[in-house]
C-alpha cells in the first residue's frame, strides 16, 4: 500500500462506496437479516 490515507480521504472513499452500493444492491433473494444470518454462518465457517 502507499501508505496512510488522510480522515478526508477515507471520508472520500467511504462516501464513494455508499453510493455504489445504493446504486447496485446485492440481489440475495432473502430478507435483510437472513441476508446477515448468512454472512455471518460463511465468516465463522472460515474461521
């Protein structure tokens, strides 16, 4: 990495990111929480 990025760059990067994922949204097909439940089985499997 090129180094540390400044608070208003992560403020940047993190608005940027926002608004990409408004724009296209995940298409799961489950609600929001099953949707979480999900993730959260497949982030303790690899561990």
């Amino acid at each position: 990495m090129a180094g540390k990025l400044s608070k208003e760059e992560r403020k940047a990067m993190a608005k940027k990111a926002e608004a990409d994922a408004a724009k296209h949204p995940k298409k799961t097909g489950m609600s929001g929480f099953a949707t979480i439940d999900a993730e959260a089985d497949r982030l303790e499997k690899e561990n």
